[in-house]
C-alpha cells in the first residue's frame, strides 16, 4: 500500500474511518497536542526519553540508539498485548 500524503483538513474529516488513532509521542507532547480522541501509546515515556537523550551526549549516539530501540520495541510489545 503507498504512503499517500494529506492535507491536516482532509486527515480531521476522515478520522471515524478508523477504529483507534495512535499517538506514539511521549506523555507530555500527547498532552500538549494531539489529534481529537487520539490515544497515547507512548513508544517511549517521558523519563526514557530523558534517559536516551542524556546517554546519547554523554555516552555515544550510537549506544543511546541501541537502548532506544530496545526500550521502544518493549514499550510496543506492552501496549499490544
């Protein structure tokens, strides 16, 4: 299926068709904004998010990737089940 680009007007009107939307965003960017009915399935959580970028200035980018990617693919196996 191929990505098809929307403007936000046309993506608001068409928001019934689907059964959920998902914000993946941390607690605090889902809090500040977000799209009508959205529910916040964090792919990482505000604190793992400070944890990364810290890791990634004090440590290495590639070592805060690793631990990103980690965390995220736990955090998504966590909502789905």
């Amino acid at each position: 299926m191929p990505l098809v680009t929307i403007a936000a007007d046309q993506a608001l009107a068409r928001l019934a068709e689907f059964d959920a939307v998902i914000d993946a965003r941390s607690e605090s960017e889902h809090a500040e904004d977000r799209l009508p009915g959205a529910v916040n399935w964090p792919s990482l959580t505000d604190e793992q998010r400070r944890q990364v970028g810290t890791e990634y200035t004090q440590v290495s980018p590639f070592a805060a990737r690793k631990r990103g990617a980690a965390l995220a693919a736990r955090n998504i196996a966590a909502h789905l089940e």
